[in-house]
C-alpha cells in the first residue's frame, strides 16, 4: 500500500494522476489533513472529489483541534500547523505531514507521495531536510513495533519541477484544474487576491496554460 497527500490543490491532484498513471502504482490511498484553516471545506471537496474520480479510498485526518488549542496563544495556530508565516506562503516545514506521515505508517504504508515541488523548497530551501528528520522521527517512533517500518520514507518526485512545470504535466495528465482548490479565504469562489491565490495565477501563466478559475478580484 502507498500513501498520497491529497489536498485538493493543483500540486497534489496533479501528484495524485501522477502516481497512478505514470509510475504506474498499484494499492494506492489517500490522505487529506485538516488543519483547521478556514478553506479546510473547500479543498476536502476538491480532494474527496478526485479521489472519486481516480477511484482511490481517501483517509481524513482531523487536526483541527490542535488548531483550536491554540487559539489565543502568542503564536498563530496556522503557524504551528501549516507553517511559514501562517498564510499559505511556500517558505514553510508544513509541520502537519509529521502526523500525517505516521497516519500513513500506521495504517501499514512504507511511503508517503507528498507534491513538493522546486517552489515550495525554494522558499524554504531546508525542507527536503526538514521531511527528513520527520522521516527519522516516524523510524524511531515505530520502528519499536513493527519491523516493516524500519524504512518509512517521504517520496517527491516533483521536488525538481517547479509550480508551472507541474502545471504542465497536470494538462498532459487532463487534469481538471477548475476543479482544484488554492484560496485560502474559504469563500464561493477563489478570491483573487490572496498567497494561495496569486501564485495560482502566476504558475498558469508561466506554464502557458489558461487558467480556468473563477476569482473575485
């Protein structure tokens, strides 16, 4: 069995098609993480939604209690959670794959697929090391008790591409872009204006894609 981080955005969908249909791999679920944040909604649907269409089982991981816990704290729960600077933007650890990596350990998984991609490291050039330490966290955490554990790993094989790069393999995949998630105000539609939102924008325009979302500004 093999784990997919599936968050209902362009990224991982596009990760998602790729590892059924390019590397060709069988026995492979889901896991959508709910942090808490307030398009939490939104991208479930986008993820529950393509799940469906590629005919994979999707795990929900609630953590949006931890979010709550924190409320009122000095230091923003999106943060603890998410990282960065709380808003989506791409210089952060994305504390919240450590749980989701032991979800999918747990559940009998040697590897977690995840969609970072050059963009993502760029703005957080220690995050390929940061997954691994993670990834020697979850070893030595259940390791102890299962054997089959022992070489539990992170896998990104987009962690070369950049953001339109996976855009452009996406469109090769026929992916369904208007049918992903960035925003991260949670309304109606994307709101233009956004982290989440403008670099959307900027990927369809530098992979010479159209872009078929709805934004309000």
């Amino acid at each position: 069995m093999y784990f997919v981080g599936l968050s209902g955005g362009p990224d991982s969908v596009t990760f998602a098609y790729y590892v059924i249909y390019t590397l060709n791999l069988q026995n492979i679920e889901a896991i959508y993480t709910n942090a808490g944040v307030p398009q939490t909604s939104k991208e479930y649907s986008a993820a529950t939604y393509f799940a469906n269409l590629l005919g994979i089982n999707l795990k929900y991981l609630d953590l949006s209690s931890m979010y709550n816990t924190f409320v009122g704290y000095e230091i923003d729960p999106v943060l603890l959670l998410m990282g960065g600077n709380g808003k989506g933007a791409c210089d952060d650890p994305q504390p919240q794959q450590y749980i989701t990596g032991l979800m999918a350990a747990a559940l009998g998984s040697e590897k977690l697929y995840v969609g970072i991609q050059a963009d993502d490291i760029a703005g957080f050039p220690n995050l390929v090391n940061v997954y691994a330490h993670y990834q020697g966290a979850l070893r030595y955490v259940i390791y102890p008790h299962s054997s089959a554990f022992a070489n539990f790993t992170y896998e990104m094989p987009f962690k070369n591409m950049t953001k339109a790069e996976v855009l452009q393999t996406g469109a090769q995949l026929n992916v369904d872009f208007a049918k992903t998630w960035s925003c991260l105000s949670g309304g109606e539609n994307h709101c233009g204006i956004c982290d989440g939102c403008n670099r959307r924008k900027a990927a369809f325009i530098a992979a010479g894609i159209p872009d078929p979302t709805i934004y309000d500004n």
